[in-house]
C-alpha cells in the first residue's frame, strides 16, 4: 500500500515538473528566443531604423532564430527555459502543499473548537448566544452587549479565557448572521468594529491589546472565539453610568461590592508579590 502510494506521489510530482519545464523551454524558445534577437537588432541599428526594415528584420529574425546557425543560442534558451519552468513546478508544488498544510490545521482546529464547546462552560470559558440579538424576542437586545463586557471583565480579573459568541450555553452553533445584519457593515469586520468599540468605551481602549478575536465557520456558521488575556491591573467595567468590578467564578461571572473589590485586588497582588520572591 505504502509502496503504491509512493509510486502515485513520485509520477504526479514527475508529471509536474515535466509539464512546467516543456511550458518554459516552449516560452523561452519559440517567444523570448526570435524577439531577442530582434531587441538586439534594434539595439544596433537605431539610426537607420525605418518602419519597413523594422518589420522586415522582424520576420527575418525570427527566422533565423530557429536556423541551424543559431543552434547554440537556442540550445541556451531552451536550457533556461527548463530550468524556468522546473523552478515553476517547485513553486507549484510548495503552493499546493502548503495550501493542503493550511486546510489540515483548519480542520484540526474546528475539531478541537468542536471538543471544547461540547466540554461546556467552566471558570475559563464561556458560551454567548450573540453579543446583541436576542434569540428569545427575536429582536435587537443592546443589553446583551453589557454581558458581553462584564464576562470579558470578569476574565481579565481572574485568569483570562475565552469567550465564544454565537455558540448557546447548551453547544448549539447559532453563528453571527444576526449580529451581523444589526449592523452597519453586516460581516465580520463590521462585527470585530462593534465588539472593540463596546470593549474600548466600557472596559478601555488600553485593554484591547490584551484580546484577540478570531473567526471561524463552524457547521456552517460563522462563530466569534475572542482570546482574553489576564490583566495586571484591576479591570473595571463602565456601562451606562455603572462602574463595576467583576471576577468569575465556576462558570459564572460575578460582580463584587467596593469592599469585596478592595480585598479581592489586595489579596491578587499579595499572592502574585509571593509568587514573585519565590521565582527570585
């Protein structure tokens, strides 16, 4: 089977490479060959040039190009355009292969965004239907957009994570064509747009940096992973004149009082100064 498989791969690649070179020594001979000559020809006659001895030399070295007198120039060119056209289907090939390369790791990744999802929610990750469509009422729900900030907040005060949008909290793939279409430029982009708006005017724009988006098409639909990164600092999310302070727990995010806030970030930084003289 091996051994088969082998035999198959070496005459595809064979069958390649000899298809490039014959394109290039067919290009190199039978083209750049005959108007060579006739460039070099202009080149040495420039003064006398007249349109009827322009297109005499023209059919006068084209054929002379492809006489036995030339027979070295043309052994040269036919040399080069093989090599031409085998450095062509080398390119090729790698194109091929890397593109194959990229659509294995696509399909590895689904697969592994397909894993987590089914494995549910926990303290690190968490599924959103939408970040502002409503599923329920089947309309435009801004206050959906609240949620969305406070998770992202409350995993930048805990210990990062990720956060799916267009995913139920049950593993449903629901995707963002609703998203989409609220919006003023109804795709991805105008979707990233609206998510770091949301997350620059309530979080802060200095914050942005520490989340990545990423779109993947997923059973069809097109879902939003967005990759959040632990802060240093305390995180506090601004919305609609409510400052608050959240961390997650389990699977939930929750807010925390001023007291609760205050000994929540002492008691963070204590542990990470203790970590710090440990590592020293």
């Amino acid at each position: 089977m091996n051994s088969n498989k082998y035999n198959s791969t070496f005459w595809l690649n064979t069958r390649v490479f000899l298809t490039h070179s014959v394109i290039g020594i067919v290009i190199f001979y039978f083209l750049i060959h005959p108007f060579t000559m006739v460039i070099y020809w202009v080149e040495l006659n420039k003064p006398n040039i007249t349109i009827a001895t322009f297109f005499d030399a023209i059919f006068n070295k084209i054929g002379a190009a492809f006489s036995l007198e030339k027979a070295g120039m043309s052994g040269a060119f036919i040399v080069l355009g093989a090599l031409c056209g085998l450095g062509s289907g080398i390119y090729y090939k790698n194109i091929i292969r890397k593109n194959k390369q990229i659509l294995q790791q696509e399909g590895l990744i689904k697969r592994d965004i397909l894993s987590i999802i089914k494995n549910g929610e926990n303290d690190m990750m968490e599924l959103k239907a939408s970040l502002r469509y409503d599923f329920n009422k089947k309309e435009i729900n801004r206050n959906l957009e609240e949620v969305i900030v406070k998770t992202i907040g409350g995993f930048m005060n805990t210990n990062g994570g990720r956060l799916f949008i267009g995913v139920s909290d049950k593993g449903e793939i629901l995707g963002l064509k609703n998203d989409y279409l609220s919006l003023m430029k109804k795709d991805k982009d105008g979707f990233e747009l609206k998510l770091f708006q949301l997350i620059s005017n309530s979080i802060g724009p200095e914050y942005c940096s520490s989340i990545h988006a990423y779109f993947y098409e997923i059973e069809g639909n097109e879902i939003c992973v967005l990759d959040i990164s632990k802060s240093t600092e305390p995180v506090y999310v601004s919305y609609k004149q409510n400052i608050t302070f959240y961390i997650r727990t389990g699977n939930s995010t929750q807010p925390l009082s001023v007291k609760e806030a205050v000994n929540y970030i002492s008691n963070t930084k204590a542990e990470t100064s203790g970590l710090n003289i440990f590592k020293s």
